[in-house]
C-alpha cells in the first residue's frame, strides 16, 4: 500500500510541476514522496534536484539513493542555497512533499490558500513549508503539492 501511494503521488509531483530537462528543481520534504518526487525530477531530465529538510537520516537517503543535493532547513538560509545553486535566479520548480500529524490549526497565510479547501484539514507544519517553498518560488515556472490525488495543488506564476 505504502509504495502504491508514494510512488505515483511523486511521479505526479514532479509532473504537475511540469518538470523539464535542465531544469533546477527543489523539493520539500526528504520521506518517502519527496525522495521519490525528486526521483521522477531527475528521470524528467532535471540537472539539479535540491531536497530540503531537517532530520539527517533522510537527507543522506535523498544523497545516497536518489542522487539528489540536500540542505537542512535548520542549519541553512534556504533562499540563499537556493539562489546560489541555481546561478542566481532561484528554482525553475518548487515542490512541497512535507507531510505531518494534525494539531488542530487551519490555514493562516496566502500560501494557505494555494491548498484550497484540504486547508482546513491540513496539517500546519505542511503549512510553514509551503510558505518557504511559495517565498522560493517567486522567481519559479511553477510550485506545487505532492500530496495525495485529492489535494495535489497546482500553482503557477503568472508571467
């Protein structure tokens, strides 16, 4: 069941993020659907996949195992790494692939709204990374949730 999920929901991370060779691509999130969205980036001809999250274990699976760079959250200023590996300009494609427990808060930004009607039920930490991923995103083709088919969510800046 696990993989069943995981999979395709990456696959259509990247996917929804329209994803195109040469592309620099960051992903929030080193589980299971950020790994393997960040898989299915590079198999769309990405030339870089940058993975961003806290705990260590994932980052070097996202490193060992997908080939993927990483940066931890905690001990980086994001939107610089960002801007610095992709030659200034930032991400071509965010993906948001943070999933976590739900404490009983709903949407609190513009970057909330993005969600639709799965914020209420949402879970906040999910909610503090599509904040960082949007605020990274300025400058990118596209941003999007790799969540399960009911909330992916599309986002694409407008020209």
């Amino acid at each position: 069941m696990f993989a069943s999920d995981a999979a395709p929901t990456g696959w259509m991370g990247a996917d929804l993020g329209e994803v195109r060779p040469g592309d620099v691509v960051a992903v929030w999130g080193a589980g299971a659907v950020g790994q393997l969205t960040a898989q299915a980036a590079l198999l769309r001809g990405a030339a870089r996949v940058i993975v961003i999250d806290r705990y260590d274990d994932r980052l070097r699976m996202a490193e060992q195992h997908v080939g993927a760079e990483t940066l931890n959250y905690q001990l980086a200023d994001v939107p610089a790494e960002l801007r610095e590996r992709s030659g200034g300009r930032g991400p071509d494609v965010c993906v948001e692939a943070v999933g976590m427990a739900w404490d009983g808060t709903g949407p609190r930004s513009l970057a909330d709204r993005f969600a639709g009607a799965a914020a209420a039920r949402a879970p906040s930490g999910r909610w503090r990374s599509a904040r960082r991923c949007t605020a990274a995103a300025r400058a990118a083709r596209s941003w999007c949730s790799a969540r399960s088919p009911v909330s992916w969510t599309p986002f694409r800046w407008a020209p």
